[in-house]
C-alpha cells in the first residue's frame, strides 16, 4: 500500500469484517477503490482479494478458508509463510500478487497482539 490512508481503510476494512459489521466494511472497501496504490493490475487483485475476504465473512459458508481454518496464533503465522509464498514463488502476475497480499495483509492483521486472546 502506497498511502497512509490507504492503508488506514484497509485496517477499517479489516476491523468491520471480523466485528461483522458488513456494511461498514463495504463503505471502507468503496473508499478504497477511489484511491490510486500500486499498479493497476496489482490494485484489482488487491481489492478482489478483499472482496473475496467480505464476501466469504458474509457469507458465513464453512467451505471457505475464511470460516473453516482455524485462527490462533501458530496456525497464522503458518498462512502467513504459505501466502507470501505464492507471492515469492512462481506468481508472476501483479494481480495475482495483489490478490494474495489482500489475503496475507488479512493474516497479518489478525497476529497483531491482542488479537487472539
């Protein structure tokens, strides 16, 4: 992310979709489809990523990663190393990169301190 406030929407992302509050999230997702971070195929990627991520918390639907993998702190870290993974290895694509950073930005967040206790 290329902003500060880009950045701060993405965290109010974040906070509204694991406080369940959908709308507030998708206020935040709307703002940050107005701003300008990275390259153009890197941003889609990025903002499906996180559209993917409200649409499976929406949802609820238990055969998405986002409801069926469990949370705590080890088990994190672990999709953290595998997310950033497929960035490093063999992801060639900015909007694949974009894609999953999204999904790797969302792990990070929930290893921040306090979370998971």
């Amino acid at each position: 992310m290329a902003s500060k406030k880009a950045r701060d929407d993405v965290m109010a992302f974040f906070d509204n979709v694991e406080e369940r509050r959908f709308s507030d999230a998708s206020r935040a997702l709307k703002a940050l489809k107005k701003k300008s971070f990275g390259d153009p195929e890197f941003r889609e990627g990025y903002l499906k990523g996180l559209e993917g991520l409200l649409l499976s918390a929406r949802t609820g639907d238990e055969r998405d990663f986002l409801n069926r993998a469990p949370f705590d702190p080890q088990s994190m870290k672990r999709y953290k190393k595998e997310f950033s993974e497929f960035v490093k290895n063999g992801i060639r694509s900015p909007f694949d990169v974009g894609f999953f950073l999204a999904w790797s930005d969302m792990v990070q967040y929930r290893l921040k301190p306090g979370k998971n206790d």
